[in-house]
C-alpha cells in the first residue's frame, strides 16, 4: 500500500514514478477511434458504389458450337472504353470459348445497359459467365 504522503507530496512523486492521474490516454484513444471511423466510411463507400458493375441476366444455348449470353453493365466513368471478358464452359467447367466484349466510350449509358453477345465454342457449352470487366 502507498503512503498517502506519497501521493501528495510532487517531489516523492517524482522520485517514485508515481504519474499524475490524468487524460493523457484519452487523446490517443479518441484519435485511435476518429481514424478507425473515418476508415470504415470510406471503405464502405469505396466498395458499394464500384466503378464497373456487372450482372449475368441469361444463357441460352444456341447449337453445339455457339451460346448466347445477356448480361447488364453499368458504369461510373462514361468517357472512357471499357471492356468485359465473356466465357462459356462445359460440362466439366473447362472453358471452351471465349469473348471479350469491347465497348467504346460512346456506346454506354447512365444505368444497366444491357449486352446480348453470341461466344463461339469449340466443343459443345453448357453455361457461360463474365470472367471480369475493367
């Protein structure tokens, strides 16, 4: 147990390493905090409004050596030419053919503009996807 002098008395304080009581913490963790915030609100942001957005709507296969995809893409940036790589697999989930879809700065739209692309295969397809756009 301390002696209460000790705590009173500034020079014993010093001298046996007793701090002052005091809010020298709270800065650090209310600054610790502002940051970790401020960090989800962007990231939260950042990542629920993506600067390419693209949804696989249908796939329809057309004969043994070609499939039809629909798909809808959207996009934030409408002066730049944007490009989405299209594949179509078989059975076994191989790729069997494949399409990049190119679509210049002028073709696209504010919202879902919907794209209807035919991806020639191989060997016969069973579904098709989007791989990516960018």
């Amino acid at each position: 147990m301390v002696h209460p002098k000790v705590l009173t008395d500034p020079i014993l304080r010093e001298r046996y390493g007793i701090k002052p009581k005091g809010r020298s913490n709270l800065w650090l963790v209310i600054s610790f905090a502002t940051l970790a915030l401020l960090w989800f609100i962007w990231s939260g942001t950042n990542f629920a409004n993506p600067a390419i957005r693209s949804e696989l709507i249908s796939f329809q296969v057309i004969d043994e050596q070609k499939i039809s995809i629909t798909y809808s893409i959207q996009v934030r940036d409408l002066t730049t030419s944007h490009s989405c790589n299209l594949v179509a697999r078989d059975f076994d989930k191989n790729v069997v053919g494949e399409f990049v879809d190119q679509m210049p700065a002028d073709t696209l739209n504010i919202g879902p503009n919907l794209r209807i692309i035919e991806i020639s295969t191989r060997i016969p397809a069973v579904n098709a996807g989007i791989s990516g756009c960018q």
